[in-house]
C-alpha cells in the first residue's frame, strides 16, 4: 500500500499541514454569513431596562451579535419587555445580587438607571473587573464623577458614558474646525436647551405630604437607593425623576451632557476657576415668591470660567441656557439661523467668526456667510464611528472585546470631567437658592455670587456651604 511506504517524516508533515488547515478557518465561516461565534459574543449584564435602556439593550445586543445574560430593575413594569424578549437571562431587582450570584457569567454592564444610583453600580462593577457603559450624567454628584474617572483607570476596564453625540461625525468635525482655528481664538461659548420637558419649579408631594401606596411591581427602598426616605408617588416615576434633587440632575444633568461634551472636547477645557448662576423665580400669590426646595427650578443661566491654553485668549467664558432661555445673537447673525432646532444648540464665538450648531453639534454651521460660504473646511480627525450616534453602544461592545486600552468616544476619562463641569452649574444653583431668614421678615442669599472653584482639590474657596453638593451622603449601607 502507497500508505505504508510513506515515511514517518513525512506522515508528521503532512498531518501538521493538515491540522494548520482546519486552524486558519474563521469560526464565521464554519457558521455562514453573518454567524458570530459564542466565543466571539460580549456577555452583558443589565442594570435598569426602562427609560434610556430601551436603546443602550437593543443596540448593544445588536440582534444578536452580542449576549443578554442577566437582567435587573426595581420595578417588574420597566422590566416586562426584555424578560419576555431575553426569558433566558435570570432577573433580579438588587444589583448588588445580580452581581453576587451572575458575575461569573458576563463581562460587561449597562446602566440604564436614575442618576442617584449611577456611581454605586457602576463602582461595584468595575471593582468585579467589569467593562461599563453608564448613562448620562455620569454621576449625580462631583465626587462621584472623580471617583468613578479613577476607578475606570485602576480597574483598567472599558468605559463609555451614553452621551452619545461624541460618536457622531460633526462632533469631530467641529473639534477639528475649532483647533484649526477656523473662527481663530474662540473665547465665548453659549448651550441652550428647551429642557426641562417634565415638571420643575413645582411643589412636591413630599412637601405637599402626599403619598400614596406602593405598586406591588415596585421595590421602593430599592428605587430609592442612596437617596434620603421618602414615601412614595407616583410623580417622581417613571422619568420624572430628571426634576427632584434626590435623584435627578435637571435639565443640566440631562441635556448638559449632549450639549456642553462637543465644546469641552474641541477646546480642551479642564477644571473651571468660577462659577454663577441665575434662576427662574416661582410666585404662588401676588409678591409671594415660592421655594420649593425639593425640586429643580423651572429656567437657570449659568456662567462659568475656564482657563485657556490659548495665548491669545485670557480665559473662556462659557454660558448655559435652559428652561427656554437662549444666549444674545451677535450683530450681523441671523436670529433665525441660529436658533434652528428645538431641542437647543451652541454657538462659538471666536476671533475671525461664529460656529453654531445643534444637538450633538449637527449641522454645524459658520458665520458670516459671506466669509466662510464657499471655503472648503479640514476634514475630521479624530477616526469616524461606525454607525455614527447610533453606533455608540456599539462602539463600546467591540473595545471590550478588544479590552482596556481600546479607544471609546466617551470614556469615563472623557465624561468624568465633563460631567464634574456639568455638575458645577448645579452646585451654583443650589447655592444661588440657599436662604437665611432676615430680622424682621425676608430672607438673606449668601450664595448669590461667583463661586471660587479649586478643581484639584474639588472644593468651592469662598462659600463653604456650597460644598455640601460636591458629595452627599449616602443613606443606608450604600457606599462607592
């Protein structure tokens, strides 16, 4: 037999060619078009499947190229559609129980939560080594935001926080215009919002003394979490939490994130050096000013300084709009070019020209027409997303497969000091509403001023009270 008469050398030759012919095949291909191996697959974890989770599950599963493992909210109301879609995924309302007895089983969360709950679940997943993607605004408070930024970098896991305008294509395209010096020295900024589109600058049943019975669906101490015991109603859920203290950051926190990212990332902005802020008023009879304390007030304007790295440029001075509030219109710029989308914009200003653009910075465009109409602007620089503002869950899912060190559109590196900037609007208001009664009626402001900022050291200079919103207090046995 041919068999017999081959040598032994060449038999183990001919078996090793074999056997690196079997190896160099693709697991997709054995699968056909479109197969993703299991091995291949993103194993997530969820954390809140209401709300915001609707996007950040299904784009992240991305009809299957990636695994739903295990599933987690307070309320089995938010909870029906993915227990139905994932009835695999075992379910839980604790967090800290789903990672107890799942954490072996998945490589990377998402959190879908109230902003109160952000950093404590966030902090317990990375710590288990876990990759996260948390929604916007990162935390709900200062502190977190810094701890979070470290613990990212000493867990050495994959981040993003679900602002997910920094995947989009004119995001980059204005980081690159504005570094390039397309409008020259920028030295004002203006972001306006529409929000809040829920309730603010209300009174609230807590300070109604109102109350109603819990759902059977709900786990209330649960839903409360970090924040000070309250009875429950049914106005601060689904959603409209955004507008309560306890848990939401207001219109700020919420569209802040979207807004403030496209303008710190294209200047480079670090810790702010000041702060001040006004607020819309509230009147429950005629000279009868309200405060309503619980919640956030319905309009604010916040104005804060940044030092530049640009020679030509002292400082930056960067404004905040909300509640319908927008910024003056330089001479010679058509109102209604500026104020194009409802959702809000930004604008530039800069030495040689204007740039304005909308949510996520789309549509960016340069004024005076005249001067920039026909000229071809720089390309983007930054590498563009696959998917745009859509990819974003995405973008994540692949840099955990490829592990840390994978570029992100926004890493906790990224947003943690951007939503520590964001933050320190709502620091100024809370201080701008803090009042001591006044001997013989009335009331003293003692916060109505500019706040000094130490950024390093997290710590307002020259109004100590004020510093009580950097980091609250956690209740019961919640800690990061």
């Amino acid at each position: 037999m041919k068999f017999a008469s081959l040598s032994r050398r060449k038999f183990i030759q001919g078996s090793a060619l074999a056997a690196a012919g079997f190896t160099i095949v693709p697991r997709h291909v054995l699968g056909g078009s479109g197969f993703t191996a299991p091995s291949d697959k993103l194993n997530i974890a969820a954390v809140g499947c209401g709300g915001k989770a609707d996007v950040n599950i299904r784009m992240a599963y991305n009809n299957g190229s990636d695994n739903m493992v295990a599933l987690c909210d307070v309320d089995d109301r938010q909870a029906k559609k993915f227990r139905a879609q994932f009835p695999k995924a075992p379910y839980f309302k604790d967090y800290r129980q789903l990672f107890d007895k799942e954490a072996k089983n998945f490589e990377a969360v998402i959190i879908s939560t109230p902003d109160h709950m952000h950093a404590p679940i966030a902090m317990a997943a990375m710590q288990l080594g876990k990759h996260v993607y948390c929604e916007k605004p990162l935390t709900h408070d200062i502190y977190e935001a810094r701890m979070l930024t470290e613990a990212a970098r000493k867990y050495k896991v994959v981040t993003q926080m679900g602002n997910q305008g920094s995947s989009g294509d004119d995001t980059r395209k204005i980081e690159t215009w504005i570094q390039k010096g397309v409008i020259g020295h920028v030295h004002t900024v203006s972001c306006w919002t529409n929000r809040p589109v829920w309730p603010q600058g209300v009174r609230s049943p807590k300070d109604k003394g109102e109350s109603q019975p819990v759902p059977s669906e709900v786990d209330w101490d649960l839903w409360l979490g970090t924040a000070p015991a309250r009875d429950y109603h049914e106005a601060y859920m689904p959603t409209r939490w955004r507008g309560y203290w306890d848990f939401g950051t207001g219109a700020l926190g919420d569209m802040g994130c979207h807004f403030m990212d496209v303008p710190f990332r294209a200047l480079k902005l670090k810790y702010p050096t000041s702060v001040e802020c006004s607020v819309g008023s509230v009147y429950s009879d005629f000279f009868k000013e309200a405060f309503y304390d619980d919640v956030c007030p319905p309009s604010s304007a916040i104005h804060l300084t940044f030092p530049s790295d640009d020679k030509k440029v002292k400082e930056i001075k960067f404004s905040w709009y909300d509640g319908g509030i927008r910024p003056q219109v330089p001479d010679g710029i058509p109102y209604e070019k500026v104020f194009t989308n409802i959702d809000g914009g930004m604008m530039f200003i800069g030495s040689k020209g204007i740039l304005v653009a909308e949510l996520f910075g789309n549509n960016p465009r340069l004024f005076p027409e005249e001067k920039f109409g026909d000229k071809k602007m720089p390309d983007a620089e930054k590498p563009l997303v696959e998917g745009k503002t859509d990819g974003h869950q995405q973008q994540w899912v692949k840099a955990c497969k490829q592990g840390y060190g994978a570029y992100t559109s926004s890493s906790f590196d990224e947003s943690g000091p951007l939503t520590e900037t964001v933050l320190m609007g709502n620091l100024a208001t809370r201080s701008y509403l803090y009042r001591e009664p006044k001997t013989g009626g009335g009331f003293t402001f003692p916060g109505r001023k500019k706040l000094f900022w130490d950024g390093v050291n997290m710590k307002i200079t020259n109004f100590d009270y004020a510093n009580q919103f950097v980091k609250r207090q956690y209740r019961g046995n919640y800690s990061l």
